[in-house]
C-alpha cells in the first residue's frame, strides 16, 4: 500500500491532504506516514521471522525522536554510530539492550556511555579498537558484549560513496585480519564475542551481494565457535535497497529467501540494521515554488528547499522523484516513467536559493509549468534528508511531521533565527 498517494489530483499522506499539511505547518516540510514505516517493519519481521530477527533500526537514516518512540514502543532495537545516537535512543524510551554500537572511531567517552547504558553490543571495527574496548570495560569492571565487524571483500554494485564490503573500505576487518584478532580476543576477560558483523553498503537492489557474503559468514562464524568464541548473533547490517524511480529494489522478501538459510544454518539469531527500506519511502519533502526563470534554453524552478534540506542529490547526484502536490488537470499523478516523454511537461532544473551551483534538487526534470506558490513533493526523501540537512547560508532547518490515519504530529518544530545564533558569542 503506498501511503502517499493522489486522490482527485491531490497528493495525501495517508488521510490526509499535503496541501493542508503545508498550509498548517510551512514549507520546506518533511512529511512522514507512520504506516509506511510500520509496513516495512513488519514486512521484515515477517519475512525473516525463521531466525528470530532483531531489527535494530540504523537511525543515522532518520533519527527523529517521534519516529524512533513510534518504532521503540512496537518492540524495535537500534543501530547507533556515536554517543549522540545512543543518547536519543535512550531518550525516546528505547531500550540499549536492544541497541548495537557500530562505527569505526568510537571515543573512551562514548564506549563508557555505551557500557553504563548497557548496549546489546559493539560491532568491532579494528584491532586496536578491540584492544580500547576491553581496556574500557576492565577499567569500567564490565565484560562487554562485541561482535566482530567482518568485511567479505563482495562489490554490492551500489554507489561508490555508499560501498563498504570491500576490501579497500575503511570499514571492519578483513577476513584474515579478523580471525587473528579473534584468536587473540579469547584470553581478554573483559570481552565476550557474542556476535559476528557485517555490513556491505547501502542502497543495495539485488540480492547477489548478500548471497555471497552471508555464505562468507557461515564458514566465519564457525571458525569463531571453535576458538571459543559463543556467537549467537549473526548481524548481517543493513543495506536494502528501496525504489527511486521505478521498480528498481528487489522486495524484503528476495532478500530473505538469500540470508535466512544461512543464518538458520548456523543456529544464530539474526540482527539487521535496515535504515533507509524503512524510512526512506515512509517521507517526503514539501517545498513551495517561489519562481519560475528562463536563462536562454534553460528553464529554472525556483522553491524554497535546497541543498541544506536534502544534499542527496548534489552529493551523490541521486535521482527522487518529483511532482506537484496539486497535478494539473490532464497530468498523470506522478508518471511510472520519467524516463520518456510526459506530455504537458517541460525539462525543468529544480533549485534552491542556496548560493551554489550544486544546489538542485533535480536536472532536467519533466515537470508542468507552475505559478509562484504552488507546492511540489519531492519523493523518497525519509532515509538521508532531515538527518544531513544544514543551516548553511543560515537556513533555518524544516519542520518534521508524522502522520497516522487523519492524524498529524509535529515531531520538530521548524528552527528559528534565534536557534541558529544560540550557541554562539560575539
Ligand atoms: N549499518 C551500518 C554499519 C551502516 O553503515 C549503515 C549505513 C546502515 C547499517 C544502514 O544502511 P541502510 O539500510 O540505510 O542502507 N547517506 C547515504 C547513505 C549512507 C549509509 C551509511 N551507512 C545516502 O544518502 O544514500
């Protein structure tokens, strides 16, 4: 069920209507639909569900503090990368049993944090950051919880900003490198190696990638075992890719039909850490058209989101998918295809009023003409908006809004100018 939708031309975020969401609470808006996130959800504990899964939601693709209590009171755990994500876990009633504590450079600071909380355990990613952790923990009187953060070396076909399995990534161990590591891990008392990890990259369609890592695994894990080791979770990260343009994700289900005979082989509970298959879909972006310009050939949209809003496009020149959220009479609402021709449109470059060049939100994209004021929704704009946006050129940050049936939520209030010279003196 997509629960953003068109009805008599009208865009709606479950039941209710965009334009009014705009109207009550300003644009730039993000606009999420808590069915969309919930769907996906269970669609995960569902088709998992053979290996007992934990999904740890990796919250660095939405952090929101509302969605994160909406997921937290439904029983799910979390995916934390810094002291910073572990504290809004905790203060949105989440529970640190639940939580897994990745990143390459974790501070003393935020290892004691994540000890005292009592985090379900750190995903390992080096030698001497093992060495720090059991350091932290003795010092701490605690044995803490890790599991290793292998790197299979397989190319998960994503973009290269968002590629992490392979060998040349800064990220986890390779396989060689993490078994001496482990071997040298069974005499440190205060470590327990409960958990195996990896993690591939992001926005991964196929299910090829996995295959041949969670086959890596099986053999990884066993290894672990005979040195001692009692891993009893199998953390296969996250990674699923979601649709942009088209169809082009393989479902929740293909994946699963890849990763749980192999877990189920090795007798290990799954953990998961999916971030942008669950909010990715689950938001929108709504900005308001300020003007329309034409430069020779060229035709501009000018609205009031920018690059500080949402960067994907101009960092990883990502493809989302626009339209208006009032379609003008005789447009489809959106087309499947923006590939090919949509009669009543015009190649337009969707900008922001940020001061740079890279400040689009899209190129040559199909749009019909629009007057000043009218709103577009830019789509798949969950995962990876709110959370990389900016104050740069002293924007304000947008509003957040959660949507449930005919319900709407502001979960952040827009920023004002006094929040954005508070930290500072003259
Ligand atoms: N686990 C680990 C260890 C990760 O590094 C990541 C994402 C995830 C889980 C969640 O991956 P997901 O299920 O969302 O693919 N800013 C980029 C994406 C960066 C992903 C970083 N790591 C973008 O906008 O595409």
């Amino acid at each position: 069920m997509d629960h953003f939708h068109y009805r008599g031309g009208q865009l709606y975020c479950e039941d209710l209507p965009v334009a009014d969401l705009a109207e009550q609470f300003g644009t730039p808006l993000y606009v999420y639909s808590q069915a969309a996130f919930l769907d996906t959800f269970n669609a995960l504990r569902t088709a998992f569900a053979a290996v007992d899964p934990l999904i740890c939601y990796a919250m660095k693709a939405n952090s929101n503090l509302g969605i994160l209590k909406m997921l937290a009171e439904r029983g799910s755990g979390f995916d934390v990368v810094s002291g910073g994500e572990l504290y809004r876990v905790v203060a949105a009633g989440g529970d640190p049993g639940k939580t897994v504590f990745a990143g390459v450079g974790k501070t003393d600071e935020e290892i004691e944090e994540a000890l005292v909380a009592g985090v379900l355990m750190f995903n390992v990613e080096s030698e001497e950051e093992l060495e720090n952790i059991a350091r932290v923990a003795s010092q701490a009187g605690k044995v803490a919880p890790i599991a290793l953060r292998v790197n299979p070396d397989v190319d998960p076909k994503t973009h290269r900003y968002i590629s992490t399995g392979k060998k040349e990534s800064k990220f986890g161990m390779d396989i060689d490198r993490a078994l001496r590591v482990a071997e040298s891990a069974v005499k440190i008392p205060s470590l327990t190696m409960i958990g195996m990890h990896m993690h591939i990259g992001s926005q991964i369609t196929t299910v090829e990638p996995y295959a041949g890592a969670v086959a890596k695994g099986v053999d990884i894990i066993e290894k672990l075992r005979k040195m001692g080791h009692p891993v009893r979770w199998y953390n296969v990260g996250g990674g699923f890719g979601i649709d942009y343009k088209a169809h082009e994700a393989k479902p929740i289900q293909a994946f699963a039909d890849v990763i749980v005979p192999a877990v189920q082989s090795t007798g290990c509970r799954l953990a998961m850490e999916p971030g942008r298959v669950m909010s990715g879909n689950a938001g929108i972006l709504v900005s308001r058209v300020l003007y329309t310009k034409q430069s020779g050939e060229k035709r501009f949209l000018i609205q009031d989101a920018a690059m500080n809003d949402l960067i994907r496009p101009a960092l990883y020149e990502s493809f989302h998918k626009i339209w208006p959220v009032s379609v003008p009479s005789g447009l489809p609402a959106p087309p499947d295809d923006f590939e090919g021709a949509i009669a009543g449109t015009d190649p337009w470059d969707v900008v922001g009023p940020v001061c740079e060049s890279g400040d689009f939100l899209a190129k040559d994209r199909a749009l019909p003409r629009l007057e000043r004021g009218a709103l577009l929704a830019t789509f798949s704009a969950g995962a990876y908006g709110m959370v990389m946006a900016s104050n740069y050129n002293t924007r304000p940050r947008a509003a957040e809004v959660l949507v449930e049936g005919t319900n709407a939520r502001l979960v952040r209030r827009r920023e004002t100018y006094d929040d954005l010279i508070l930290q500072e003196r003259l």
